[in-house]
C-alpha cells in the first residue's frame, strides 16, 4: 500500500506546486493594479505599457507586489487553497452551518455541491445503464451479423465525431418539443457518450475466443445462443469491465453537458452559474466535485470487476 501511495501522492505535490507557480502569471495583472491602488511601485508604472507586456515579464519585473496573487477576490485562476476552501464551504460548510443545510432543515441546500453531485449521479446512473445496455445488444449484433458489422459499426463511429456540446441542446430541445423533460434528456446524453466504449469493448471481446474453441463447440452441436452465453459472453467480461470504466466517466461528462442548457441543477449548472458571476473558485470546486465522483465511480467499478473475475475463476 505504501509503494502505491509514495508516487501518488508525489505526483499530487508536483501537481500542486506547478498549479501555484501558474497562478503568478495568471493573475498577475489584477495583482499589480491592487498593489498599485494600495501604493505599491510598479514596472513599468503606465497601465498601457502593462497590458501590452507579456504575463511573465511583469512577474519577474514585479516581485515585490505579487504576494496577493494567492488571495484575489476574483481570481482568473485561483490558487489550490481557495478552491479547497471553497470545497468545503459548498459541501460540509454549507449543510452544517448554512441555513439551508441539513442540519437545520433535514434536506440538503440547493447551493451544496452534494445535492447538485446527486443531481448529476442520477443522470449518470440512468444514462450508464441505458448506454450499456445499448452497447452490449449492438456488439451481440455486429458479432453476429455481418450486416450489422458492415452498417451499424461505422455510423457508431461517425456518432462519436459529432460534439456533445453541439449536439445536447439539439437532444433536449427535441425531447422538450415532444414533452420529455428532466432527468431523461440528461440520460439520453450520457447514454450517447457512453455506450461506444461499450460496444467496441464488447465487440472484442466476443470475438476473442479462437478458433478452437468455435470448432468445439461446432463439434457439440451447439446452438448459437448456447456459443453465446458458455463461450463468448464469458471470455468477454475482462473486455466489458475495462470499456464500463471508460464509460461510467463518460456518462458523468455526459450527464454534466447535459446540465449546461438544462440549468436545473447539477454540477454544470453550478459550474455555468460560477462562470456568468466570475467565480472560478466555485468553477474549480465544481469541476473537483466531478473528478472525485468520477473517481469513485470507477474504483467501485473496479471494485465489482475483481469480484466477478474471482469468482469466475479468471484472477488469482
């Protein structure tokens, strides 16, 4: 446990200590006109000749006035502390001191990230589920017909060219013109971000056993579906655990766009509401919310994934 620890959390400080190094040149500009304001001596003194210089001849022209680079109100990239800071403030601070937290209401804050991390969980959860279960029914299909193969993989694939943030206004819009609103929209874009990795996933897997094994199973006589289910859909779980990884974060990125128009909760109407009000700190807590999510989501992927392989007799 330890020799996993060491390079992550080493790789972690490295990672902290270039984001507090980036923050100088971010925000120097807002750094200097406050130290300026406050008396301070700046290079060169004309705010003219300041903005046409680049970010980083004024941090090494201005050493002395960047103490508040860390600090600013509004920062244009706020430094790792604030960010955790506010972290807290949006999810225990906010449901255990706020007036409208659970503690004090018995229901969760509509400003706290965890009710807005629940919102988008549900459209992930529904959207994962259908896009697998999509991927999967497609990959039996193209493993078993060759029109299929020839005609549904390639439009699968020209699916993925398409950007979500282009195509998820146009997928709610439709629904909503049709009376389908709320969590199913947001499903929908999960769903479509999800269920390629499923399907190329499976589609190799099915394919993986040799030929064998298909001979054999000829010899037995055996049905198609009995090929299925004894031989190819077993030799195609490691195939379809490792593509649910992939797509379980999809889905949350999925879910998250889907928030963007919609703006009825969720971490991307959180994350679009910071950005109409400049508050990038509240951007960055957001957009840590989701990666701890997507984290988790994955780990207890993996979590099912050993399990199921154990028990198949597929790991040691």
């Amino acid at each position: 446990m330890t020799r996993l620890i060491r390079p992550v959390l080493a790789m972690v400080l490295a990672l902290m200590a270039l984001w507090y190094v980036a923050v100088l040149p971010m925000n120097v500009k807002e750094t200097l006109t406050q130290a300026e304001r406050a008396g301070a001596v700046i290079a060169p003194p004309s705010a003219v000749e300041r903005r046409d210089m680049s970010n980083w001849a004024l941090v090494l022209n201005n050493t002395h006035a960047l103490g508040e680079s860390w600090n600013l109100d509004r920062p244009r990239l706020p430094a790792p502390h604030q960010v955790l800071t506010e972290l807290y403030a949006s999810t225990i601070g906010e449901e255990v001191t706020g007036r409208r937290g659970i503690v004090k209401t018995g229901t969760l804050s509509n400003r706290s990230l965890i009710y807005h991390g629940l919102i988008t969980l549900n459209a992930t959860f529904v959207g994962f589920l259908i896009g697998t279960g999509l991927g999967v029914v497609l990959a039996v299909g193209i493993v078993h017909s060759r029109v299929m193969d020839m005609s549904v993989m390639p439009w699968a694939i020209v699916s993925q060219t398409i950007p979500i943030v282009a195509l998820a206004p146009m997928i709610i819009v439709v629904l909503y013109s049709i009376g389908i609103q709320g969590l199913l929209p947001k499903a929908v874009i999960s769903a479509y971000l999800s269920f390629f990795p499923v399907v190329v996933g499976m589609v190799k897997g099915l394919r993986a056993p040799d030929s064998m094994q298909l001979d054999l199973m000829r010899t037995y006589s055996a049905e198609p579906m009995t090929v299925l289910t004894k031989l190819r859909l077993p030799s195609s779980v490691p195939y379809l655990f490792a593509s649910l990884k992939i797509a379980i974060a999809a889905s949350l990125v999925g879910a998250i766009v889907g928030e963007l128009p919609v703006q009825q909760g969720g971490l991307g109407a959180r994350m679009l509401a910071g950005s109409y009000y400049g508050q990038t700190a509240q951007i960055w807590a957001a957009l840590l919310m989701a990666a701890g999510l997507a984290a988790v989501l994955v780990w207890l992927i993996g979590v099912i994934e050993r399990r199921t392989l154990r028990r198949m007799g597929m790991m040691a």
